[in-house]
C-alpha cells in the first residue's frame, strides 16, 4: 500500500505531520510513515521511537555522516531516496524556514508538484486539497497537485500531534543506507542568536506592537509601556519583517501561540495571522488610531487614538498606581 511520508527536522512539528496524516490516510487509501535523519544515532533514537509511538509505521531513520548540520540539498537526497523505498505518493513537510526550501528540492528531484506554506489539508472527492493564503492572506486559495508524488509543506502548529496509538503504534523503525554526496555549504561556526530569547506562550501579560510604530527608534516607547506593566513585548510579522525585532517575538501564524492574561496591541491592524496566535488571551485591550481596525472587534477595552500620545500618557499613569 502506498504511503503519506511526514518529515520535518523539527520534532514537534513532525508529531504535528502524523497527527495530521493519521487523519487524513484512511480517506486516501494510505498508510503513514515517518522519516527521521541525522547524522547523530542517539538523537535520531528519541525522535523515531516518538514518531513510532504515534502511529508512523514504519519509521525510515537515516543517520549517513553527511547528514551532519542537516544541508537541505543532502537532506533532499536522503528523503528522495526514502520516498523511493517507502512508496509514498504524499510527502508532508513543515513549512518552515529549511521545509519551504527542502519542498521545492525535493520536489523538482521526484518531478512532483509542490504546495508550500499550507495552512489546511482535507481529502475531496479522494483528492488531498490544500489550503493556503492568498493575495496577503485575504482569501485562501485551495490547490490540488495532479502528480503521482504530492510534496505539501504545511504551516507549524496548524494540526496537533494527538494522542500516542494510531494502526501502527510501536512497529518497526527502518535504518536506511543511502550514497548521499558530501555538502556543498562548509559550516565554520555556530552562534547562538544574539538578544534574549523569549518564551511568548508563557507569559501573562504581552504587549503586542504594529506598524502602527513609525521607525525602529521608537521602541523604546512600547518597551517601557510594557516594562511598566511587567509585560513581554511582542510584535507582528510586519515589524520582525522590516528586522526590528527578533522572529521569536512574532505572535500569530508564523509565530507564537499565546495564552496571557492580558494582551495589549498597540498600532496594530488585527489581522487574523496576527489574531489566531491571541486566541486565548483572556483579556485583549487595544489601542490604534483608526475606529475601524479589525482589531477593536475582539478587544474587551479599546482607545482610539495616536498612539505616540496615549502611551506617553499610559505610562506616566502606570507609574502613579
Ligand atoms: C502566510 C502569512 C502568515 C502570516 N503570519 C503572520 C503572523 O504570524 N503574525 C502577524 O502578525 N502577521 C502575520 N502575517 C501578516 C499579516 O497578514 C498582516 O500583514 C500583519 O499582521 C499586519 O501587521 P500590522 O498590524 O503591524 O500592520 P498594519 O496592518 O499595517 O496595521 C497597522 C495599524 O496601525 C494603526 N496605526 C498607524 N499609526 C498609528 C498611530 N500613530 N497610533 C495608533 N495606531 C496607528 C493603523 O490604523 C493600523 O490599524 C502573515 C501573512 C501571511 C500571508
């Protein structure tokens, strides 16, 4: 029986592949397994063996040297040569940085159609349709890909893992021997990111910052609204696009899912790749210029007005309580 092949380098959002796939196989008339690589045997143990635990079966796990840093054109290799030995005709990726371009690789390596960035996938008429955003996210467009081998990268955190079981729970993993040509890219050093990391999920109090903000030097405005308040500073894509603040701090689709007491949004629109990633804010207040913005439809307070006047204000009233 052909099979749906989930991979993704990032273990959380390969369980999120399965979950997804274990949904999807029975309408498709496909089986679902899973492909680990690394050229690391312990770490790639762990992954397998969760993976395995929710019902990919079989595990393909592939631990050549070459694998070392994971390059996505030796990457591509690897995972062609499992689509191959797996049968699969669906591959599913995560869409993230390395997924989007390990889709089109692999893709134009098995001579498949490629959907990246997708944001649902249902089976029509025995047909796997994918969901994704179009013309800036204002409509979604769906797509089909006409291709014996189907590669769809799908958006992070969109499915969830479930729960472990599944047909296959606990069968067999795979070790897979492949020729893969060394990488082209020589890695010469490692750094962590500069700046703090944040951890948005976890915080009780966020305050959210838009395009609402004219220039990069007027951070430190929303810093001390959010450091009076004993809050973490987040932003949309928008502003982590233009390189103001770091991507850990984006809220909505492409970032963090969070659940704070209170989220305040300060000259932001409310788009909904902004807003799904606020869904379980148990207080939303907002402030922006314009009555109309999307984002006072959700929120518990509002104030309509310039924000370079009222978070002056904001502050100074803070600082008195
Ligand atoms: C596939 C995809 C994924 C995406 N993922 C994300 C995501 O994860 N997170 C995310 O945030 N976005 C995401 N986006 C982008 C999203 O669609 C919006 O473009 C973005 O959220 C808009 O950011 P914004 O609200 O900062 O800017 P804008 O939409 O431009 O809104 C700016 C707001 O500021 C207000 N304003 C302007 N000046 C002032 C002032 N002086 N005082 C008060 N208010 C003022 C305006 O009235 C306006 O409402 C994604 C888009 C796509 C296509």
């Amino acid at each position: 029986m052909a099979a749906i092949l989930v991979y993704s380098e990032q273990a959380d959002t390969a369980l999120e592949l399965v979950g997804a796939a274990r949904g999807l196989a029975p309408q498709l008339g496909l089986t679902v397994s899973a492909a680990v690589l690394g050229a690391e045997a312990a770490g790639t143990a762990a992954a397998a063996a969760a993976l395995a635990a929710h019902g990919a079966a079989p595990v393909y796990v592939c631990t050549e040297p070459a694998l070392e840093g994971l390059d996505t054109a030796v990457v591509t290799q690897a995972l062609a040569h499992i689509v191959e030995q797996a049968g699969a005709s669906v591959v599913l990726l995560g869409s993230t940085r390395r997924g989007r371009e390990l889709g089109g690789r692999l893709a134009q390596r098995l001579g498949a159609g490629c959907v990246t960035d997708a944001i649902s996938l249902t089976v029509e008429d025995g047909l796997l349709v994918a969901g994704r955003y179009n013309l800036g996210g204002a409509t979604v467009q769906r797509e089909t890909i006409a291709t014996p081998v189907q590669v769809v990268a799908v958006m992070p955190k969109i499915f969830e893992a479930g729960e472990p079981g599944g047909a296959g729970a606990g069968e067999a993993v795979v070790a897979v021997s492949a020729e893969l040509a060394a990488p082209a890219v020589k890695v010469v050093d490692r750094r962590p990111k500069e700046g703090q990391a944040v951890d948005l999920a976890a915080a009780a109090r966020i305050v959210g910052v838009g395009r609402g903000l004219a220039k990069r030097d007027d951070l430190p405005l929303t810093e001390a609204l959010a450091a009076a308040l004993g809050a973490e500073l987040a932003c949309t894509k928008s502003l982590a696009d233009f390189g103001w603040m770091a991507d850990d701090r984006i809220v909505g689709l492409s970032g963090a899912k969070t659940a704070p007491d209170m989220y305040l949004a300060v000259g932001i629109s409310g788009q909904v790749q902004h807003t799904v990633g606020i869904a379980q804010a148990r207080i939303i207040a907002v402030v922006n210029q314009d009555k109309d913005a999307p984002m006072f439809a959700l929120a518990d307070y509002g104030v309509v007005g310039d924000l370079y006047k009222l978070v002056p204000a904001l502050v100074e009233r803070l600082k008195t309580l």
